[in-house]
C-alpha cells in the first residue's frame, strides 16, 4: 500500500486585526501557521511595543469536558514581536474538524492588560479533497469512492434510530466522522498511533476517524460506522465527571446492539458457547478485553448476548437507569442492585437461565474488578495476530508482543492529549 509523507502545508490564516485600547497598543498581525498534524505557530506583532511588558498566549481547542481548560503561555518579546510554537509532537495532536481558539494577552507597564479578538481554525487534513455529507447532528467526510459518503451516513443515521427507539438514548451534540480510503493515510493523519490501527474515536472531540477502501464500505464500513458512532452517542449520555466507568461488557455489548442484527459470526459464537457451555464469567469481562485470539471473538459476542437480555428482558428504561448510576461512580455491583435488584454474579445467572444453561458455581465473595482504559474494537469474526484484515491494510504492521495490559489498551502511555479515544482494530470475519 502506498504510504503517503506528510508535507508541510502551511497554513497562514487571520489576517491583521487592530486591537485599540487605552494604552494605545495596536496588533498589526496576529495569525498562526499550522503544519498539520506537527504544530502550530503563533505570531504576533504590535506596532510599538515600547510601554509593553509583558506578553501571554492564551490557546485551547474545543472539546467536551467537565472543567473549562485554556493554556496561557508567557512568550518573550523580541522587538515588536512575538512568536510562539505548539509542538504536537511532544503532546499529540487533536484530530481533523477539532476547532483551535486562541488570543494573546498583551500587559503595559502600569498593568493594563489588552486582550486581542478570539481567533479560530478549524484543522484540516488538506492532503485530500474532501466531500461532506450531512444530516441534522452528524456530518460524514470522506474523499474516496462515489458512494461511500452516502453509504456510510445511511448506517450512522441507522445507527442513531436503533439507540433511540430501542434504548432511548438520543445524540445531544454533533459528530464528525472522518472516513480515510486507507487505514495509512487516516494514521498519518494521528501522532503516536499503533501501525495495525484501523481507525481512531476521539470521544472528547465527538469525532470519529475510520479507513475504509471503498471495497469493503458495505460489508465492514456499516457495521463499524454504527458500532463507533455508539460508543461516541452513549459516552454523551453517561459522561461522568466525577469518575464514573461503564464496564466492559456494556460498552461494547451496547456498541455491537447499536449494529443492528448480530452477523452471523457473532451468532456462531453464542451459538457455540452455548453447545459447549463455554461462556465466560461476566465479571471477567468487566475489565479490558484481550486484543486478539478466540476469546476476543466470544468476548464481544457474549458481552452482545447479555446486554440483549437485559434490554428485552427489562426495557430501555432500566438501561438508561444503569448508564446514569454508573456515570454517578457508584460501582458495578451497587449499579446492577439499585436498578435491577442484583450484582454482577446474580445478572449472569439469570441471562445463563434464559439461554437453558446450567447455573456457574460462583465464589461466595466476588472479586472487584476495575474499568481500564481500553480500545473500541470492531467486534466481528475471530480476530487475528495481525488484526488488520489484507483487504484493509495490506502494509500494516502487527505489534511485536501481544500484552493485552499494555501498548494501546493501556493510554496512560500517551499524551495526555489524547486520553480518551478509542481504537478500531480490523479482524477478518
């Protein structure tokens, strides 16, 4: 597969804005030069800078958060100059569509203070000439293929439909999503991502990156469009700021709900487990999953089949309830009591009794289990040691160890930028 380099395109935006005060101090420039996704330069120039002394950048970029979180950075004049750089590079870099807000905090020598008008970008990948597609909440951009746009913005909106009318949760804010012809050219667009990545979710961005060759829109672009998008529209509504967590087996077993009908390697699997009464414990699946071999499969699969039971058992009200508690911090076990009367082991043996299999022997005191940082992963087939499906990637590269407790299902090695998103990894069906 071709790799593309990423050049430099400079992108000089904001033109000269007078800022008058008191003090007469008067910006003749303020821009900023983005070379996307490495950094940004800030410059400014005053047109006389002598009774300045002191100058402040100010900067964030829009994303959902509990506490507002701007940057302010001292910048040392030189002249009637000042120039500053965010080097991504050390930090990570927010995604395509994110939007950066900046203005410069200018100080005279009796201590006015001029802040210049807010200025804003919007980054782009400009390496392609996008097309967008849109319908109220969602926008879709993609560059490759005629139909792959309306395609796969005909899944999200799907998507979208099913987590309303079948567990009552609506989208609250709008989503991009950002669909790459290749799964390289959407990880040159992402600083410090893994080689075998098949696309990115930022949940505090709302934004979605996927690489999708218009070969596979249909067969793998749908389902893992819907199951993405979901992650994103039930992060909204159980976001939590005060550390509440969803267990593993929710997120994703609501994720692969949100694809519609189960394919038929996920009705395989649950098919199978239950033959051989090879279900594993539901408490196990409370933390991250294993990033590849059978019990991946069986893991989405099972987690799919329990969330199942729960909403045409118990309805959407009580799921709703769930997600909500959860978001309050209360723990696994508590979450499952106030809202359906039992823990963990009590809800897997009941879904166990609705599937005809025997109760599992359960230790008297159970074991606590904590939510880790984990990647969203598209959930169908068995996945291999080279999660990238040939038909996909065909350059990727998979990992040299397979750790499920460190590399991507551990972010606390990433910058703390980008905290927060998941990853889609491709398995063959």
């Amino acid at each position: 597969m071709k790799k593309f380099i990423l050049i430099a395109n400079l992108i000089i935006f904001a033109w000269a804005l007078p800022a008058q005060a008191q003090n007469n101090i008067t910006v003749t420039r303020n821009e900023a030069l983005v070379d996307f996704p490495r950094s940004v330069t800030f410059q400014l120039d005053l047109a006389d800078a002598s009774d300045v002394a002191s100058v402040s950048l100010v900067y964030e970029v829009d994303r959902s958060g509990c506490l507002e979180a701007n940057t302010a950075v001292p910048v040392e004049l030189n002249g009637n100059q000042a120039e500053w750089t965010w080097e991504m590079v050390r930090s990570g870099n927010p995604p395509p569509g994110a939007t950066l807000r900046w203005a410069w905090q200018i100080t005279d020598r009796s201590g006015n203070v001029t802040t210049t008008d807010e200025q804003s970008h919007t980054f782009v990948d400009d390496r392609f000439d996008w097309q967008t597609v849109s319908v109220p909440n969602i926008r879709l951009h993609w560059y490759e293929g005629d139909d792959v746009g309306p395609i796969l913005l005909e899944a999200a909106v799907a998507g979208l439909d099913q987590l309303q009318n079948e567990m009552g949760i609506t989208l609250d804010s709008e989503v991009q999503l950002f669909i790459y012809g290749e799964s390289d050219d959407m990880r040159d667009a992402v600083l410090y991502i893994q080689e075998w990545a098949g696309g990115v979710a930022f949940s505090d961005y709302n934004i979605i990156l996927i690489g999708v060759p218009p070969r596979i829109a249909e067969s793998w672009g749908v389902p893992t469009v819907r199951h993405e998008l979901a992650h994103l529209v039930i992060g909204q509504f159980g976001r939590s700021c005060v550390g509440g967590s969803r267990p593993t087996w929710l997120d994703e077993g609501l994720a692969v709900y949100a694809e519609g009908e189960p394919s038929e390697s996920i009705q395989a699997d649950i098919d199978n487990a239950i033959k051989n009464n090879s279900f594993e414990p539901v408490r196990s699946l409370s933390g991250a999953f294993s990033a590849h071999g059978p019990e991946a499969g069986i893991a989405y699969s099972q987690s799919y089949s329990v969330v199942k039971f729960l909403l045409d058992t118990y309805g959407q009200a009580q799921m709703q309830e769930l997600i909500l508690t959860l978001a309050e911090g209360t723990g696994y076990d508590a979450a499952l009591e106030a809202v359906y009367g039992f823990n963990v082991d009590g809800l897997e043996q009941v879904w166990r009794q609705s599937l005809g299999l025997p109760l599992r022997d359960i230790p008297p005191t159970p074991t606590a289990v904590s939510a880790q940082a984990i990647p969203t992963i598209e959930p169908f087939g068995v996945p291999e040691s080279v999660p990238t499906e040939p038909a996909a990637a065909a350059t990727a590269v998979p990992p040299t160890t397979a750790d499920p407790g460190s590399g991507i299902c551990n972010l606390s090695a990433f910058p703390l930028l980008l905290v927060g998103f998941g990853v889609v990894l491709r398995r063959r069906k």
